[in-house]
C-alpha cells in the first residue's frame, strides 16, 4: 500500500512493562494477557492517516534487559519516533526512565519525538505511579505523555498516532530535511519531497517484502 | 456412523501429531499462536525407546556411533528424549559403566544440591515450589521490603546484589517461557525453571542471567524430571552457548555468530548479502534471535528439539 510518509518508531523501556503488547494492541487489536519476551528486536507496521494523508509506521520493538542496550542502541539511529514505556504497577520501571532517557538523547537525532506511556493503567488498584508524577517527569524532559493499557486498548491508538501528528508537524514546520533518512522519515507519494526529489518513488512503493 | 476420527484413524494422518500432543500438551486457547509442528516418529529411522536400550552392552557401554547415525535420520522418540540428550550433550561418557554414571549422576545431584542451599541461605524462596517476580533489594543494595520471603539488610557484596537482582528478572521471564505448554500452567514446574536458572547464574556469575537463556533450559526442565539433572543438561548446553550471551556496554557475544554467518552469506549467495545489506547495513540483527535461542521461536517446540537433535556433535 502506498504512503505519503513512513515513520520509523523505536519502543524501549523495562523489561515485562509492556511494549509488546502495546505494539500488538496497535498492529493487530489484540490483547495476548502473557506474551512471548523478546529477544533482540522485533518488528511490526501498520498505515495510519493523517491530514488526510497515508502515513505508514514502522515499528522496531526492543528487548528490556540491560544486557541488551547495545543492541538497542543501534536501532536509535534512523527513528522519528519512541514510545518510553513504564509500568505504573511497578515503581521500579518509572525510576530507571531516567536512564533510558539519556541514552535516548545520546544515541538518537535529536529531533526524535519522544511519547511517554504509563501502561497498564487498567490496574488502578496495584498502581505505584501517579498520573501526576508521569506528568511531571514528561514536563520536566519535554515529553509527550499519556496513560495507556494494551489490555484494554485505551490510549493505545491514541499515543502512536498523536506521535506521529507531532513528527507530522515538525516535518510541516521544516525541522527536518526528510531527504536524510537517518531522521527516520521516507518520503512517498504526495509527501513533501526533500531536496533530492521524492528520493525512492516507485522502489519505496512496489512488492519488496519488506515494505 | 462413522465418527471422523475412525476416518482419520484409518488413513492414519493423524497418528503421530496425536502421539507428540500427548507428551508435550499443548494450551488449547494457544494453539492459533504457535507454529505447526512437522517432526513425525518414522518406524525404521526415528530412535525407538528398543533401539535405544538394545544399544547398551551389559554393563552400560553405549554404541554412541549408531545411535548417533539414527538420530540424524529421524531424531529421537519423546518417551526417551531426556536419557538421550544426556548423552548428547555430554553429561555422561558413552564408554562409562551403568555403575559409573550412576555414581556420577548421585555426586552431581548432591553438588546441586549444595548449590541450592547456599542460594537458599540467601533468598528463602529459592527451592519452595514459589518464585518472585518482584525486586527484593533496589539497585543500590536496599532490601524492598514485602513478602516476609527477602533479605533483611542491605547487600554490600558485589556479586550478590548482582545476583539478587536478577531474580526477579528471572521470574518475570520464567512466566513468559513456553506459555502454550500445559506444563508450565503448573507454578511448580514455573519455580523448578526458575529454581534452575536462578542457580545457574549464581554459579556461573561471570554470565549471570541474559534473556533467552530461559527459552534454552526450558526443554530439559521439561525433558529431565529431576532437577539437578535438568540443571546438569543445561549447564553442558551453556558450555557452548555461554559466550553468546556474554554482554558488554557496546556488544553481546552472539554477534560473532552474526558475523560469521555474514561472511558465510556473502561468500554463497553475494546478492542476498547485499540485499541485506542495505536492509539492515549488514549487521544481520534479524537472526539474532535465531542464533540466540538457537530457533526456539521459529520452530514449535518439538520441532526445534528435533533440530537441536540432528545438530548436535
């Protein structure tokens, strides 16, 4: 299917917090109440719209242990987007988000659009995070920031495309040469094209399997 | 009437798949999830529990050579799974006595045993049917307190806080591990991978736990009903395996192997290298899993203990 656009999005954050299953939640409306733990990275894409316009998301889910940060490292480079995920069941995934922070800024553009989510906010009674505190520390760090839970599917829809609506908007604003796609962007039919012209036309577009 | 299954029966199509489901149950709200199984038993090629047993002399030398060849034409039966792999990989010498092993077998479950205790020592939970899939000290060595089951002051030894908290890591695996098999809707059979696990990565502190190692051990807790046995068969698996999950701030071990199996692509098949290549800039970071777990997520369970099978030695 053609797009205007296709965002590449990263999602990182402890492990067991959830990414998976948010990322399910987003590309096939389900909820798997146990989900396999993911080794490495994975990977998974759906179309949105946006303004009208075909926007694809491309969505490269990573493994929580720290064990596995350098892997997840190189995976910052060439994102437009990330979901910062912590459990508000578990305080201990709230405070390492400082951590992953830094390593975000240290290893992605720095015009990435960061989304933090607060998931699993479907179990009010073993929260261990306050709404306040995630407002405050998305305030503090200038991110975008929503509670969500991928059981539910509340907030899940929301979060990925009010992401892509920020990056959409940078890209309106001129924040990026969508040209360079070390920004995480491509552009494709009816995108703005960059200086070099609506660089992977038809290639970006045809049956490839991994389009 | 006829009822299907005498149908099915008298075609036989269904013969083995029925066979396999009985030895390792599957969930029936996970069966659209996972992967088909291909592996059937094949009289005359498949190592038959007879086959097996005929290859003892008297006093328990074991004809290692023609087993070896049998598996590879057809992999090994379930009923017999656990006291092969032992063999393959490693736990016991071929030309040993029934007499040896079983002294080996008794000085290593006590040495396990020993294991356990000292974790024990430190972290009650260890060994009692349960496990945890909450930190019981913060990052810095502070005891959380919470179910009456944790530690009691501050940790000051490196290796120990390490150790400590890792364990809830390892629950929050061990819940997640082979979830379509029945056998782990079982919090016991949950607690003796864990149990395992959580042992391994006291003894071998230099690795300590990394994801994916569960996917590795969970087919001998599986296999192996008796603990320290199961701890023994992974411990001989992690003796190859154990430099891939050796991580350092800027890599992890497998990616050697992803390396080597870059050159490998590019000297068969140089355009799928490049193709790769400009995918991924050459890093083959699609099959890390698969080097990783070994294609335990690729293949069904009993499929991928088939390829473990007629790879190994």
């Amino acid at each position: 299917m053609s797009y205007a656009y296709l965002f590449k999005y990263i999602i990182i954050g402890d492990t067991g917090v959830g990414k998976s299953c948010l990322l399910l939640q987003f590309t096939d409306k389900r909820f798997q109440p146990v989900h396999d733990l993911t080794i490495g990275v994975e990977f998974g894409a759906r179309m949105i719209t946006i303004d009208n316009k075909p926007i694809k998301l491309q969505i490269w889910d990573t493994a929580g242990q720290e064990s596995f940060r350098s892997i997840t490292r190189s995976y910052y480079r060439g994102a437009a987007g990330a979901l910062l995920v912590y459990d508000i069941t578990r305080r201990e995934t709230f405070n390492h988000l400082a951590s992953w922070l830094e390593d975000a800024r240290q290893h992605a553009n720095a015009n990435m659009t960061i989304m933090l989510i607060g998931n699993k906010c479907d179990l009010a009674h073993r929260r261990a995070v306050t709404t306040e505190e995630g407002e405050q520390f998305a305030k503090d760090h200038g991110l975008i920031f929503m509670e969500a839970s991928a059981k539910t599917a509340q907030n899940v829809e929301e979060a990925f495309i009010k992401t892509a609506a920020t990056i959409y908007k940078k890209i309106q604003d001129g924040v990026f040469d969508v040209s360079n796609e070390s920004y995480g962007i491509k552009v494709g039919y009816g995108g703005i094209p960059g200086p070099s012209g609506g660089r992977d036309g038809s290639s970006s577009q045809g049956g490839g399997c991994c389009n | 009437m006829v009822g299907w299954e005498a149908i099915a029966g008298m075609f036989g199509k269904n013969a083995g798949t029925e066979d396999l489901e009985a030895f390792y149950p599957v969930r029936p709200e996970c069966k659209a999830d996972i992967p088909k199984t291909r592996f059937r038993p094949r009289a005359g090629k498949t190592l038959s529990a007879r086959r097996w047993h005929a290859a003892f002399s008297e006093d328990g030398h074991l004809d290692i050579a023609k087993v070896l060849r049998r598996i590879q034409r057809g992999g090994i039966h379930p009923s017999i799974k656990g006291l092969v792999w032992e063999f393959l990989l490693g736990c016991f010498d071929p030309n040993s006595s029934f007499e040896d092993r079983n002294q080996l077998r008794q000085q290593r479950r006590e040495r396990y045993g020993m294991w356990k205790t000292e974790c024990q020592n430190m972290v009650p939970v260890i060994g009692s049917g349960k496990f945890i899939t909450t930190p019981i000290i913060t990052d810095d060595g502070q005891p959380i307190e919470d179910g009456g089951w944790h530690v009691t002051s501050a940790v000051a030894d490196k290796k120990v806080a390490q150790w400590m908290l890792s364990l809830h890591q390892i629950g929050l695996d061990v819940v997640r591990t082979d979830r379509a098999l029945t056998f782990y809707e079982n919090e016991t059979n949950q607690a003796k991978l864990w149990d395992v696990l959580a042992i391994y990565s006291w003894v071998d502190d230099d690795i300590g736990y990394v994801q994916g190692m569960n996917d590795i051990c969970s087919p001998m807790v599986i296999l192996l009903e008796n603990e320290a046995d199961a701890f023994w068969c992974f411990e001989r698996a992690m003796r190859k395996l154990r430099e891939n999950f050796r991580c350092s701030t800027n890599s992890i071990g497998v990616q050697s192997q992803l390396s080597t199996l870059s050159q490998v692509i590019r000297t068969v098949d140089p355009k799928l290298h490049q193709h790769l290549e400009d995918l991924d800039g050459g890093e083959y970071l699609f099959a890390f899993r698969m080097l990783m777990v070994l294609f335990r997520r690729e293949f069904s369970f009993i499929d991928a203990l088939y390829l473990w099978e007629i790879g190994s030695r």
